[in-house]
C-alpha cells in the first residue's frame, strides 16, 4: 500500500462542499478498473476554520470549544496510520446533544472519516469520486447506546427528574435509562475494552438478539443463528467498534431482579396520573360529540354512547390496574429471598415480558399501561438489563473536558476491496491503547 498524499484545503471562506468539489477537479486522471483501486488516497479537512455539524443544543461556547479540541486529538491520533489507496477520506466535527449516561447529561462528539471511493467514469476514462460514502470511520467520545425502554403514555415531562420538568435536557427516571444486551460477548467488549468486535449495527443494545459478526475462514463474514446456522452477510454493512474504557471498572453493570422490581414502583406512580388524563380528556371530547349527534340524530349515536360506557369503565380499570400491578411487584419484593432478587432482571425481546391482556373492544394499552408485569424470563433468547455503573462515572469530569468512554466504529462492507482494503492498512494499524490515554 502506498502512503497517502496529504491534499488539505485550507480556503476558510469556501463551504466545505466547494472545497470537496476543488479536490474533484484536481483529479483529471485518465484511469482504468485496476488503476483505480491503486490510485494514492487523499485526505480533505472539511471541518477546517472550526466548522462544526449536529445538535449544539445546551451546549456552552467553552463547551463547543472542548468538543473541538478533543476531536482534533482524535484526528491526530488517526492521521499518522492513514495509509490508503483508492478513494478520499474526508473529515468533519459532529457534536450530539440531550444524551444522557443514566442521569448525568453527558457531550457527544463525533470525529467523523467519510471514504469516498475513487471510481473511473465510463465515458471519459477519467478519476472520479463518488459523492456519497459508503465507508466511515467515527470516533466518537461518549456514544449513544440505544436503551430497551422507551414506551410511556401520556406527557413526558411526568416521566422526568424532577417530575414534570419542563427543561428539555432534564433525564428521565431510572428505567427508562435501562439497556439490554442479548450477547454477553458485546457487554464484555464495552467493559474490557481490549479490543474490536464487528456487530451488526452502529448503535450498540437492545436492537438484534444476535448482533455480533463472525469472520470465519472460508466462508467470511457472518452471523451465527441457532437454527439456521452460519449465515454470511459480506454484502451487508458490518460495524467494526473498539469501545475505550477504563478497564479497571465495569462501565455496564447487571440491573438486578430487586432493582427493576423498585423502579417499577417509582414508573407506576408517574404513569398512574397520565393514564387517569388521557382517559378523562377522551371522555369528555366523546360527551360533546354525543351532544352533537344527539342534534342532528346521527346513526352513530348508539355506538357513540356504546363507547362512552366502556370509556368510563376504563377510568375506574386505569385505578384498579394500577393497584394490582403495585401488589404484583410488592409482594415480590416482599416475600422472594435475596439470592432470587439478586439475579439479573432478564426480558423477553419486544417487551412481550410486559404484554398486556387482549381486549378487542378496548385499546388495552390505555388501562394497563406499560410494565404490565407477570414474570420474569428465564428461556435462553431474552436480553439481559444492564445500567451504566455509577461508579464509573465519578471518573467522568463534572465539565466534561474528557470523555467517560470513546467507540472507535468503522463501517465496511466485505466484499467492497477499497474499503477492505482501507481496513487492512488502515483501521486495523489504529493504536488503540493511545485512545485510552485521553481518558486518563
């Protein structure tokens, strides 16, 4: 592989698609298939004169400027191993806002490596680069795990700390800061940090029951399914995350039997007075509409007033339910010995471990709410809950000048040879114990 040739415009009052559009006409290369793919790489900042994309929501001038800096240090610690061939890697800032590790708001900040593929035009014969990328390399300080509960009736401000915050940035209460995982062998990446594992998503938790990809000789990459076997996906994306932690604490740890159990209690108290709102505002939209039909005699009457008996059965359903479910969780909490409280809470995918009783008369969901709660599972295909340690994040700066954890992610497809390619010589090359190094 050949060293890349630095090409870095620095033209601070050009937007950064006409700096991407000056590189293009550089490359008035006559070319063929196989030149293409040996065609030296070129590196293009797009992010110079600071420019910064995504969600700066709450973010402070001083805290934009930090962002800044680290990404920087993420892309110096990139630069030295970029050696490629084929394509253009292009560079930008990203921040994300109104994340959250349990409830400590967090900053987000994305070191962003387009790969744009060098391609030869088939009528001119000359170097060409595609506009959109199919490659990636994100460096990301303080990454978004998707989290395994998020449903809620009613207005979410009831749902936050404190109860009916009208902050935007203020957390939600424990549960729904939950994250589950079906595959140990994702968690232990996160907590041990030593090294890549290839997952099927960007975003790591309660997304697939089996994220992680294998590479097996012979076959490439795939992923293993218990009754279907090895199933190769080299023509899908594959996510390739190094998670950078402090290895000498978890960053996820197990959410208990116990714990669930209590939160669901404090998720009970907040949700009983949404649902007592939604059923009350629809009754009363249904009795001026019954008050209209009465006027013009409408032929829906009838069921209207149908409707209305059922509605106010259910206020008096949401009350009960409520009641039942508290008792339900209480008299666990109450009579089950500490060894069995002690297990790891584990839930069946699609929350089906909270289903709720079918009624086809009535939207069910409106009485009983979520964590509609009978068992826990204990079959093989379920995701295990975890919160991110508490512990940990004392190490995390009250000002956020470091992040708590970086995920290396790169984004290729195996059967594509530039960005196999790029991944051999370049990704593969990454020191990952320097990374780690800002965390200190």
């Amino acid at each position: 592989m050949k060293r890349i040739f630095f090409s870095c415009l620095l033209f601070y009052g050009f937007a950064a698609q006409a700096q991407f559009n000056a590189i293009a006409k550089q490359m008035n290369k006559d070319c063929n298939g196989e030149s293409v793919l040996k065609e030296p790489g070129r590196f293009f900042d797009a992010h110079v004169g600071w420019t910064t994309s995504g969600g700066k929501a709450g973010y402070t001038s001083a805290e934009i400027a930090n962002a800044n800096k680290i990404m920087t240090t993420f892309e110096n610690l990139c630069k030295p191993k970029l050696q490629f061939t084929g394509g253009l890697a292009k560079a930008s800032f990203g921040l994300s806002s109104g994340i959250f590790y349990n409830q400590l708001p967090v900053y987000s900040y994305i070191y962003n490596l387009g790969l744009h593929q060098f391609v030869c035009n088939v009528q001119t014969h000359k170097l060409a680069i595609v506009d959109e990328y199919q490659g990636v390399l994100r460096v990301i300080g303080n990454p978004l795990f998707q989290k395994v509960f998020n449903a809620i009736e009613g207005n979410a401000n009831a749902y936050k700390v404190p109860a009916n915050s009208q902050n935007i940035n203020a957390p939600f209460i424990a549960i729904l800061n939950y994250y589950g995982f079906a595959d140990s062998r994702v968690v232990n990446a996160i907590n041990n940090g030593n090294g890549f594992i290839d997952l099927n998503a960007e975003q790591t938790g309660n997304l697939s029951l089996y994220q992680v990809v294998e590479n097996r000789p012979g076959k490439g990459y795939g992923i293993n399914f218990p009754n279907s076997g090895f199933v190769t996906v080299n023509n899908d994306m594959v996510y390739r995350h190094a998670f950078i932690t402090h290895t000498d604490i978890p960053f996820f740890i197990p959410i208990t039997r116990k714990k669930i159990l209590q939160d669901m209690l404090e998720f009970y108290d907040r949700e009983k007075p949404e649902l007592v709102a939604n059923m009350q505002d629809r009754i009363k939209k249904l009795a001026k509409t019954i008050i209209e039909s009465e006027k013009t005699n409408s032929s829906y009457l009838q069921d209207q007033k149908n409707r209305q008996v059922l509605q106010e059965q259910s206020a008096r359903d949401i009350l009960a339910v409520n009641e039942q479910k508290k008792q339900t969780v209480t008299k666990l909490l109450q009579s089950k010995d500490e060894k069995w409280l002690s297990q790891q809470a584990v839930v069946q995918p699609d929350n089906k471990s909270f289903t709720v009783p079918y009624n086809r008369n009535i939207n069910s969901k409106e009485i009983y709410g979520n964590f509609y709660f009978t068992e826990f599972y204990t079959g093989t295909e379920g995701f295990s809950l975890y919160q991110i340690n508490p512990e940990y994040l004392k190490k995390y700066p009250p000002n956020g000048i470091k992040p708590a954890l970086i995920d290396v992610m790169f984004r290729f497809k195996p059967n594509d040879k530039f960005l196999m390619g790029v991944k051999e010589s370049f990704i593969d090359q990454l020191n990952l114990d320097e990374f780690r190094k800002l965390l200190q």
